[in-house]
C-alpha cells in the first residue's frame, strides 16, 4: 500500500463532497500534488458569480437526458480538474511535473487541459465512459494509474 497516495485520494474524496452539482451522482474532487504537498484542489461546480445546479433546483444533463461521458458542454458546471488547474493558475504556483489525484477518470477535455499544464501524473479511482482521454494520455506519455480503495495500490492503465 502506498500511503500517499491513499491519502491524497482521501482528501480527492473529500474535496469532492463540496460540489455544487445537483446531480449526486457527480460529486468530483481533484487535487494536485507535487513533492508530497497538495498545490491546489478543485471540485465540479459553477463558475464564480453563477447560480449553482443546486441553487437552480435541477440538473441540466438530467433534464436534457444527455447520457454520462457525452456533451460535457452541456452543463453548468466545471469540472474538478479544470478548477484545480485554474486555481493554481490564479494564485501563481507551478504544476508542471505534479501528479493530479481525481475520484474519477478524466474526460477528455479535461485530459487535453492536464497534459497542457504539464502534469505527469494522474491517479483516479472510478472509471468514466470516455476511451478517448485514455488514448490521449497514451499518446502523450502521461502516467495513468487506477487505484483500488480495497487495497490502497495503484496499477497502470
């Protein structure tokens, strides 16, 4: 068992439970580590300044019936990964080289986003329905690794 990244999924976990989604089932937390300090956290939820899903009494996706890993622009939300990034864009600290810890696989415009901020790394737990981003990792030799909240251990993608 790795003990770090048990806990960095943890606290993944964690971060997720601060969604502002209205659909459950969504809850996602990302964080960002680099030398065993986390640099930024995100969550999916609203932009600044918007009313959140849970403010607005539904969720967009569900009312359109869009089916999960397709048309992620149709929704209010950003997404866990794209707001860790965007926070530690906004308060200046360096991601390159990080390793990014995601309670779900990400889609693949976050992993256009992730292998752009030059993170290296990224452990997530639940799978999503999106074969694209994994080929997208492939192709740029980011590291991808499930972890298995069983057994505290990672194994490749």
């Amino acid at each position: 068992m790795n003990k770090w990244d048990a806990r960095f999924m943890d606290m993944a976990h964690l971060v997720s439970s601060w969604t502002s989604c209205f659909n459950e089932g969504r809850a996602i937390g990302a964080i960002i580590v680099k030398d065993k300090r986390v640099l930024a956290t995100g969550y999916n939820g609203a932009p600044a300044g918007l009313k959140t899903c849970r403010e607005r009494g539904e969720c967009m996706r569900r009312k359109l019936g869009v089916q999960s890993g397709t048309h992620a622009e149709l929704c209010f939300a950003i997404h866990a990964e794209q707001n860790a990034i965007i926070q530690a864009a906004k308060l200046g600290i360096s991601i390159d080289g990080g390793t990014l810890y995601c309670t779900h696989q990400p889609c693949s415009m976050c992993t256009r986003i992730i292998i752009n901020a030059g993170i290296r790394r990224v452990v997530y737990e639940q799978g999503y329905p999106d074969e694209f981003s994994l080929e997208l990792f492939h192709e740029a030799g980011t590291q991808l690794e499930r972890y298995n909240p069983e057994t505290g251990e990672t194994e490749p993608c």
